[in-house]
C-alpha cells in the first residue's frame, strides 16, 4: 500500500504554466520524495499529478504549494484539505533514456511521449533530454512520420468548407516574410489560405513576430475560421490556437536552446499544415553556406522526407529549393521585415525578396492546377503588380485588428548606428548567419524595432565610407554590442574583393 500524507493547500502567486507542487524539504523527506518527482494530489476524488519541486523555507510542514496556473484543473483554494503521494515517473521517460542511447522508437512510444508533453506529466528536463537526444541521434522517417501523426491527433483541426486549402512554410534560416506577401496573392485569386506560423527560434524575426508589428496574431480556432471565411486569409500566430500543443510546449524548450533538428522541423511543420486542413503546400527549403541546409544532399534528404510524409497524410506537396546564400531582401528584424512586405505590396520596388514571393505563390497556383507549369509566375507577379494583393492584404489586416496599414508607419529604433566600407571593392557574398547574429544582438526579435538594414546587396561596387548597413536598436548597450559584433565579424559577414575591380 502506498504511503499516503493529508497536506493544507497554499496558493502560490506565481504563473508557470505547468502543473508543478512546492512541498517543505521535511515533508518531502517524508513522502520519500525527490525533486522531480511525480506526486499525486487528490481532492475530493479528484487526482492531478504535479512535477514536485522542493523547498526549506518557502513553504511551511505539512502544507503543499500550488503554483496559481493550475488551480482552475484541480478547483484547489488556500485551506483544502488533499491527499499526497508519490507516484511511479511515466513510461516515456524509460522511451527517452533509449533514445539518448540512439535506439529508434516505436510508434506506441512516441505516442506516449508525446502524450506526456501535451498533459505536462514530463518536466521540461526530461523533455530536454527528449530534445537533445533527437538533435544529436536523428529521427528515421518512421519515427519522423509518427511525431508528426502523433502531434496531429493531440491537437485541434480546423475545417473549412472548401475542396482546396493552400499553404507554405520555409524551414527558415534566412530573413524575408515571404508569407505576408504569397497569402494576399492567393487569397486575392480566390483561394482559402489560413497561414499560421511561428515566432522566431534563431532567426531576426518568425513571421508571427512582423505580423504581430501590424496587427494582432493571437485567435482562437472560431476566430479563425470566422476570419478565413470573411476575407480568405489570415497570417496568424500558431500558439495561440492548439493546433500542435505537443509542438508549442518543445519549441519554447528548442527556443531556448537554439534547437531546430531536422526530424522535429519536418514533424512540427506538416503536424501544423494537417491541422489548418491544408491540402496543397509549397515547403521552400532555403540552401546556402550559413543557413540550415548546406549542401544538395541535406536538400535532397529534407525534400524526400517532406514528401513522403505529406503523401502519408494526405497533402499535395511540392518542394521549392530557394537561395540561402544571400539576404532575403534587406531587411532584418520583426518591424523591418514587416515593412519591406508592405513596401514589396504597395510596389516600391521589386527585389529578390517580391521574386520569390512570387516564384512561390506561382507554385502554388500550378499545384492546384489554376494555371500550366511554367505559368504560375506570370499570373502571381500580375497579382502583386495590379494592387490586387494589397488590397487583400488591408482586408486581412483589417480582420486581425490591424494597426499599421503602410510601410511609412512602421515604427522606427531610438538608435542607429552606420556600418561603412573600409576599402574600395565588389561584394562577391554576405553571411546571413552573421547577419542574423548582428540583429539579435541589437535585441530582435524580442525588440519588435530592432534589426538592421543592408544598403548594399551581393554584386555591389563599394568605395570607403560607403554605407553598407545600418543597425537599429532601441538600447544604447546592446547598439554598442551589436557594432562591436558587426566590426569584429565584417570580413566574414561582407565578403569584398578587390580583384573584380581591378580587372
């Protein structure tokens, strides 16, 4: 028989978003408790497990500590009266002890890890581990295609009564928010698009965080369907909404860790696709020397994964392989890649950044066979060219509370700093990794109006004290930071030659 203690409930004002129990060293010492443990709280037949954490001062004998998040599942108050134990840690824990030993799982095993993260019986060193384990062994394609049903069957599916659902995703590693131009151009030809995406893990900026700069990204399923069926589109935040909560729990551990293994990218990304109902997707798979994939065999591997797990689960795929070997565009960070989406819309200029928009949007437009193969470009390019995408887009922006409708009403940094050229040369190439690192360290993404902006572009003639970018921050420190990084990395981030000139 399990040894059982009766404890007084103390309501901690503190949110941490997961079930977690504070109980006096004593009393745990009692229990025959460590922390980490898995305890049993029980309150007049009803039982939730917490993940125990251990304390000498902050909580007195006999009392447990409920943190206030909670307490809405279990209907605890300050004064109940429940009943404790210790409990067995859940299988899946043994599941991710063989997968550090680089074992391939099963399919009822990554059913119950998964499970476990969606009902926070694991704590977030176990799914660390989980985490760590899979970025260091790899995942198979069972394995791959089984997180991704998985993740599916814990989340909510959003249904539109429509025969075809597009949609795009880039594994990211590069700037430019291809999405916020492609959905208008889709939607204005008369598709259902509900782009949901990401914040950023280890970019300047996700798509989630520069739509967030124009108007509001945080919806509910009904929300979304209402707005999807109103306007057509939406390009919304993928956390708000439990499409994939298995997936939004890992990715603010992958967040922190700077995690983005291959399998789980794979995984999270169709996982997120199937739950929006998409049947038609374009995956863009950015390859260059600095960004996630690097070589034609990586593309080749991500490619085929990507495809047979969409076959698997029924979405009509494509992959795009796009050039990661130069910016995006010249924009870094969440408010400036907004507005060189809107300057791409309202046709200031047409970049490298508006050609892939519409070398995307074309694909997609051939998948569900509006237009010939070959045709897709023409028809999105007129799309942009005309104004019908920006008209599109300011119904979809004012359908998410939209607060910023032009790209002359971006907010701007308190703090600019200039970056210019030493010596007379061409810029022959641009390191987007070092680039990304310049503008995280001016505080994007979290600094909404941090960044940087390139004022030169690969294949550019420059002469000294030429401007060749400019970092934006709203922080005199991490401005200081940030051009340190800038001058100490210049010759790797900007690759100048002097021969090309010469000649």
């Amino acid at each position: 028989m399990e040894y059982t203690k009766k404890l007084t409930v103390k309501i901690i004002d503190i949110d941490a978003d997961k079930p977690i129990a504070l109980l006096n060293s004593k009393t745990a010492s009692d229990l025959l408790a460590v922390a980490l443990n898995r305890i049993d709280v029980k309150n007049n037949g009803v039982s939730k497990i917490f993940i125990l954490d251990i304390t000498d001062s902050l909580i007195d004998e006999n009392t447990i500590g409920i943190y206030k998040d909670v307490t809405g599942i279990t209907k605890l108050k300050d004064g109940d009266k429940v009943e404790v134990k210790v409990v067995p840690s859940p299988s899946s824990v043994h599941h991710i002890v063989k997968k550090i030993r680089n074992n391939a799982l099963n399919e009822t095993e990554i059913k119950e890890i998964i499970n476990d993260v969606v009902n926070d019986r694991l704590s977030e060193i176990e799914i660390s581990a989980f985490l760590t384990a899979v970025s260091i062994n790899g995942l198979n394609l069972d394995e791959t295609t089984n997180i991704c049903k998985s993740m599916i069957e814990v989340g909510n599916v959003i249904k539109f009564d429509v025969p075809q659902v597009l949609d795009k995703h880039s594994i990211g590693g590069i700037n430019g928010r291809v999405s916020i131009v492609v959905t208008p151009i889709i939607t204005a030809l008369g598709y259902v698009m509900p782009k949901t995406a990401s914040r950023a893990i280890s970019s300047a900026a996700g798509t989630a965080d520069c739509m967030e700069v124009l108007g509001d990204v945080s919806f509910s399923v009904k929300d979304i369907e209402k707005m999807v069926s109103k306007v057509g589109g939406i390009v919304a935040w993928n956390g708000k909404v439990d499409l994939c909560p298995a997936d939004d729990k890992m990715i603010k551990i992958r967040h922190s860790l700077g995690l983005d293994p291959e399998g789980l990218v794979i995984a999270s990304v169709l996982a997120k696709k199937k739950s929006v109902s998409a049947t038609h997707l374009i995956i863009d798979i950015p390859v260059g020397p600095t960004v996630k994939v690097r070589s034609k065999e990586e593309v080749d591997r991500w490619a085929s994964t990507f495809l047979i797990i969409c076959k698997d689960i029924g979405i009509k795929a494509q992959v795009v392989q796009s050039d990661g070997a130069v910016p995006c565009g010249k924009y870094f960070g969440a408010a400036l890649e907004a507005k060189g989406a809107l300057e791409v819309l309202e046709n200031k200029y047409f970049d490298n950044f508006a050609e892939k928009s519409c070398v995307i949007a074309g694909r997609l437009l051939e998948l569900v066979e509006r237009v010939e193969p070959g045709k897709g470009y023409d028809l999105a390019k007129e799309t942009l060219k005309s104004g019908a995408a920006l008209n599109k887009f300011k119904e979809i922006l004012k359908a998410q509370n939209g607060r910023i409708f032009s790209s002359e009403e971006i907010p701007v940094a308190n703090y600019k700093q200039e970056i210019l050229a030493k010596d007379v040369g061409k810029i022959v190439g641009m390191n987007v990794s070092n680039l990304t690192k310049i503008a995280r360290t001016a505080g994007a993404p979290h600094d909404k109006v941090a960044g940087l902006v390139l004022n030169k572009k690969v294949g550019d003639i420059v002469k000294p004290k030429e401007l060749i970018f400019t970092i934006h921050a709203n922080s005199k420190e991490k401005l200081k930071i940030a051009t340190e990084l800038a001058n100490d990395t210049m010759t790797d981030t900007i690759k100048i030659t002097q021969e090309e000139v010469n000649q």
